[in-house]
C-alpha cells in the first residue's frame, strides 16, 4: 500500500490547502467514497482523484492534518505523514523493477495466469479432460482465487467492516461464490467423481447443479481482472510520465563563482543573487538574467520552439534550458518553487489533480453503482430460480452480472485523459490550470486578442525612412539615430537601434538639449541636428511622407539640420510574423476574433487590417478592458482573451476563457486559465485545439464506460454471458479507456 506525503500551502481564502496521497484506493468508488468522509467534516473541501491517487483539501483555520489522516484511516485507507523527502535519481522511472507496486502486481499477476490458463484449457476443451482432472483445475485454481485475488477480497472486507461496497466487493463475491460452488459440487455433490465431463457454454445454459463447477470462472476472471489491473496501472504511470519528465529536466549541480574560483554545488543550494558559470551544452540551473558572454540558448523542452534564442548581457535566461553556444555568467534570479519550471510543474499537477464536471458526474454515478448491481444480481438469481426452477442457471446469470458490473472504466475515463492531454501540453509549451478549462474552450466563440505584445512584440521598431529630394537616406539616418541615442524616449530608442543595424556605429553628440513634448537638439558631425516637431514647414515630399506613414499606424517622426527638415523616420510596434497564420487558425476553430487596444483607432485599424482582423475596439484604458469583455458577454458570446500584461489580468480573470502569454508578466500568468509558456500566438490556436480534444476525449471514454455497462448487464441478467466472458469483457473496459487517452501523447 502506498503511505501519504502531505503539502501544505496557503490559499487566498485564509485558510490552507494540503495535498495527501492516498494509499489502498483500487477503484473510483474507493476514491468516492474517501471523498464524501473527507467533505463531512467542518472547514473541510476535498477532491480525491483515483488516477493520481492525490486528495486535494482545502482546510479552514483550525483544522489539522492529523485530523484527516485519521478519517482517511477510518474510512479504511491509509494516509501518513511523510519521510523527509530523499533527491531522487536522475532519470524517469518507468518499469515495474523500479516501481514496487507495479512490481508486485506483475507478479501476482503473472502467477495467477500461469496456474489459470490450464484450468481455462481443461474446461472449455472437453477432449482434454482425463479421469479426474476437475481435481487438478481444484489444485490449480485455489492459489489464483485465494493468493491472486487477495488484494480484491482485502479490499471487499475492509469495506464491508465500514459498511460500504465497491468495484471489488463486486469481483470477490462473484470469484468466491463460483468457487464456493465448485467446491460444494467436488465435494458434495457428482462434480468430484471419476469419468466427469463438463461442456464449456458461453451462454446460461439447464444443468445438474451438483455435477457443474465453475473454476475456470473463479480462476480465470481473477486472471483476467488484474491483468487489467497491470495495464491501467502501467499506463497510469506513461499517463503521469510527462510531469515526471517535467520535474525531471533542470540540472542536478551548477559551477558557482566564489571569491573569482568555480565551485560545483546542488541547484538546491543556491540563493538569488549567486552568479554562476554554464558552459556550452549545459543546463542553466536556475532563472536568472545573463552577465556575461554571448550565446543561443535551446528552450525546446521548455517551450517547444525549436529555433535557439540568442543572449546577451542583461537578458533573461530560464532554468533547464540549454546553453547551445558561448560561456555565460548569469546570475540568479528565482531559485527553487518559484523558478519558471516549478511553476509549470505545479500547474500541470493542480490541472491533474482537479476533476472536470462530467468527472464528478461519474464519481456520483459510480458512488451508488455498486449497491445498485448487489441488488441487480440478486433480482437475476430471484427471477431465474422462480421463471426456471434451475438454481445452476440462477446462479451463473447472478455471477456474470457481479463481474460484468465493474465500472472501473467510469473511474478512469476522465483523470487518464487528463493526464495526458496536461502532460502533453506541457511539452508544446501549453499549461491548463484546471480541468474546468476544458468545458471552456467547447463553448468559446469570440477570441478578444490584446494588441501589445500579444499581436505586435510591444516593442517599437525603425520600419521606414525618406529622404527628401537631394538627400541621402543614410546621412539622414546616421545624424538623426546619433541624437536619439542620446534620448531615453522609447521612440528615440527604436531609432537609435534601427540606425545601429544599418549603418553601423553613430558618431558622438554635443550640446544635447531635451525640448519638452517637441523633440531633441545638438551638434553631429559638426551641424546642429534637429528631431521631432521642431520645423515649422516641411517640403511637400516629406509631408506626403509623414502622412502616409500616419495613416499606417505607424508613428512619424521628423529628421533636420541647418534649420531645415531632411527626412521622416516611420516607427512602429512591430507586428509579430506569426501573428496573421494564428488568426487565419483561430478562425478555423469557429472563432471570431476582437483587436482590443489603447491605442489609437488609426493605429488598431491598421494592425488589424495586417493580420485580418474586422472587429476592433480602440481607445480602451487599461482598467475598461474588463467592461469591454463583459459587454461582449452581455451580447450573448462567450469570450476568450488573449493577453501578456498587468493591465490584461483583469480581463483575463473576467473572460470565460483567459490565455495568457508566458512572456508577460506573472500577473498576466496567474489570471489566465491557459498559458501560453512561448510568445507566439499560434500556441493559443493549439492550446484551444489540445484542449476540445482532451473533452472530446474524455466524453468518448464515458459514452464507452456507460455504454458498456447499460449494454453489458441486460445480457448478463438475461443469461448471454458466461460469467468468465464477462470478466474478459470488463477487463477490456479499462484497458480500451486509458489506451483511447494515451492516443493524446500524439497531439501535435
């Protein structure tokens, strides 16, 4: 059985919230009924996932974590307070010899299948029945019902001394009642004598009841039930393996500077403001932001963009990503829990441990489910016995109702979708916070897109530059981008930046002067220079110029010497190259979308007519954007947004879905409901398409789970399944459920 860690952390509501992880759970009624123990008690909220095996509780003040553990124990399950954690190896375990549990369950089950299969053979075989092998099927199969299926009837009795049946109660009572049968016919009744023959049917068919046994039912469904059991819990863990890697990917050491010398230290102890060296190939240790040296990092495992971005000093770097070139000297900036990998790994666990609302309609389902097919199968026993008076024909239809009804499937359909479909986001750079964001994005129809920095990089860039007649552009760029890199204005910064780029090193300014709300002034090259609103007319080429490029959205900017205008430099926010592709997406995804901006109309209208978008409301202050969002609401739509920045947490809070860009701010991050960990837009056309097809998933697994079981147990009452046949069939459930989900590791 597995102990308990616990987690505290504070929650906004003044309380806590503590995470348990819960041992003996062997179904989703097990993890119902935990649940249900849990929420009776006073400042008590808890949600209990049997795929993560994790309760997730949130407590009021007062409450304490003894005090859970102990009605987790009362309830029949167990839940203790961890060990110390230990660092874990490198590397992602994922075998039954590194897993204990998985191990343990190989076993059982590959002896309970090596003593079942002969018992099987010799009874649906007749040719193969020799004197008295019915005493060798006994041999047989005693160990398998006794030994295999111990975890089942330890389950069944523990719950039965707490008063509450579940999926295993059903499988204990169905293996032992045929076994008990079998044993009464062996040693009762005609079944034990020399010569018996025994016809394998898989329908309910008249029979001697003293001369029936049903071993192979008893041996074989225990066979089959944990091998279904093996493969859930195997896939289980290829279903958590992303998170695992996930956790897994920063480095283990870091080389720190101390007093000018390198010394190798764990990650774990290293503190913000520590400045480390990472050479090329190596994992940077921790966030932080570039001192020295120049190289690309890899942040594909981080973001999954697979072009290298290029450092510098004063650049940001994140922890696990690859230093593909140069040494660098960064220093750190965030360190442990608060890193941008914790971060991740957190919210791809909270989105695991979570239950989207069609799970929760399934854990109440199966919740009264089992006392439902008690009586199901006793009214089967009841009706056969009075319409046929053959109690052998009773008994087997009763049997293959118990076996049939195990509505493991239900249980798993919806946290090993979620598991995947999160684990597999995680990989493309996509964190859900929750399993509520699903239902979302089904019903979105409307995608607000916040223009800076989301559209456009939200930063200003040269695009154009004229010359008036006789002059030369790059004498007009070279005088004009010297005095603005004296200049501070983010204007003067992209043109400072764009003359750089063009025509190499600016020549030294003299006698700056600062004119307010008009421009710059001072000596280049000897003339005194000019830039902004300082020249009262301008030549009518330039003035067409200025025009056009403020028609364009773009913001003009006037270049002259000696008194007299020479050139207009066109700047603007740069519109992203990925940004028009995302839209076309969004709108092949039924949605439509809404350009929301403060800035001026002349401006959006512009930048929305570049990457095709018809709708846009401009002129927003930061705190309307939330009015902007309600009043769409209001209309009738149900709206996403899209954003990066403080003034878009709001909105994003208020929207019915919020994505969030990942190189925003973390006020942004924590607002949305979705984030987009890379700055491309066509990640949010993705995160909306991984996520309909996690639901649609999900939904898929559940019309198969309920379906099988409406379908499966009027064939079962009505005597069409041999009871083992319906062990298989169950078995098949579950495996086809976590198998249908695993599907999602495809997503591209």
């Amino acid at each position: 059985m597995t102990s308990a860690s616990t987690q505290t952390t504070p929650t906004a509501g003044g309380g806590s919230e503590v995470e348990l992880l819960i041992g003996g759970m062997t179904c989703a009624s097990c993890a119902a009924r935990v649940e249900k123990k849990l929420n009776r008690m006073d400042g008590v909220s808890a949600t209990v996932n049997y795929a993560t095996e994790k309760a997730r509780i949130t407590v009021a003040d007062g409450v304490q974590v003894a005090d859970l553990i102990a009605t987790v124990v009362k309830t029949g399950y167990t839940a203790e307070e961890p060990a110390p954690p230990e660092p874990e190896p490198a590397g992602i375990p994922d075998t039954a010899q590194q897993d204990p549990e998985l191990g343990a369950l190989r076993h059982r089950l590959l002896v309970s299948a090596l003593l079942a299969a002969p018992v099987v053979l010799l009874a649906m075989v007749p040719a193969l029945q020799f004197d008295n092998w019915q005493w060798l099927s006994l041999t047989l199969a005693a160990p398998v019902v006794v030994w295999g299926g111990l975890p089942f009837h330890r389950a069944a009795w523990t719950n039965a001394r707490h008063g509450a049946a579940t999926m295993d109660t059903l499988v204990s009572v169905g293996t032992l009642a045929a076994f008990g049968w079998s044993l009464w016919a062996l040693f009762f009744g005609d079944a034990g004598m020399t010569g018996m023959h025994d016809e394998f049917r898989l329908t309910v068919s008249r029979a001697d009841g003293a001369s029936t046994i049903y071993l192979e039912v008893a041996a074989g469904v225990v066979a089959l039930i944990l091998l279904g059991r093996f493969l859930e819990a195997r896939s289980k863990r290829r279903a958590g393996a992303a998170l695992r890697a996930l956790m897994e990917l920063g480095a283990k050491d870091v080389a720190v500077l101390r007093d000018g010398r390198e010394v190798r230290i764990p990650v774990a102890s290293l503190s913000v403001g520590d400045r480390f060296v990472v050479r090329p190939g190596e994992k940077i240790a921790t966030d932080g932001t570039v001192v020295e040296g120049v190289s690309a990092v890899d942040a594909s495992m981080l973001t999954g963009e697979s072009v290298p971005v290029d450092v510098a000093p004063g650049d940001t770097v994140t922890g696990a990503t690859v230093n593909a070139g140069g040494r660098l000297v960064v220093e750190a900036t965030r360190v442990g829990s608060d890193t941008q990998l914790a971060r991740m790994a957190k919210l791809v666990e909270d989105a695991q441990s979570g239950k989207a609302e069609v799970q929760r309609l399934a854990d109440r389902i199966s919740a009264v489910f089992v006392p439902v097919v008690m009586l199901i199968a006793l009214g089967t026993f009841g009706v056969w016995l009075g319409v046929t008076g053959d109690v052998v024909a009773a008994f087997t239809a009763a049997v293959a109702v118990l076996i049939i009804a195990c509505p493991c499937a239900l249980g798993l359909a919806t946290p090993t979708a979620l598991m995947v479909g999160t684990g597999r986001g995680a990989q493309l750079g996509i964190l859900i916070k929750g399993p509520e964001v699903l239902e979302s994005t089904r019903r979105v129809d409307t995608v607000v897109l916040d223009k800076t920095g989301t559209v456009t990089t939200g930063h200003m860039t040269l695009q154009d530059v004229y010359a008036a007649e006789g002059e030369d552009v790059e004498r007009v760029l070279r005088l004009g981008g010297a005095l603005e890199h004296a200049s501070e204005h983010p204007v003067a910064r992209a043109v400072a930046a764009g003359a750089e780029e063009r025509v190499g090193a600016l020549p030294p300014v003299e006698h700056f002067e600062n004119v307010p709300g008009r421009g710059v002034r001072g000596y280049v090259e000897g003339v005194e220079v000019a830039v902004g609103r300082l020249f009262e007319r301008l030549p009518e080429d330039l003035s067409r110029a200025r025009e056009k490029a403020e028609s364009g959205g773009r913001t003009a900017v006037v270049v002259g010497w000696d008194g007299r205008a020479r050139g207009v430099l066109a700047v603007a926010d740069a519109i992203k190259e990925t940004s028009a592709e995302a839209v076309r997406e969004l709108r092949g995804l039924g949605l439509t979308p809404v350009l929301l901006t403060g800035d001026n109309r002349t401006v959006a209208e512009a930048v929305a007519q570049a990457v095709g978008i018809d709708e846009v409301i401009a002129e927003v202050l930061p705190e309307d954007k939330v009015d902007v969002v309600r009043r769409l609401q209001r209309e009738g739509r149900t709206v996403a947004m899209v954003g990066d920045g403080v003034n878009d947490a709001a909105a994003l809070a208020t929207a019915d879905l919020g994505l969030a860009m990942g190189t925003g701010t973390d006020a942004a991050i924590e607002a949305g409901d979705l984030t987009l960990v890379r700055g491309d837009l066509r990640v949010a056309g993705d995160a909306i398409r991984l996520s309909r097809r996690t639901l649609a998933t999900i939904k898929g697994n559940l019309v198969w789970a309920f379906g099988y079981n409406v379908a499966a147990l009027p064939l079962a009452a009505a005597g069409l399944l041999n009871p083992m046949i319906a062990g298989a069939a169950m078995a098949f459930s579950s495996v086809f459920v976590v198998t249908n989900s695993l599907r999602l590791r495809r997503f591209r």
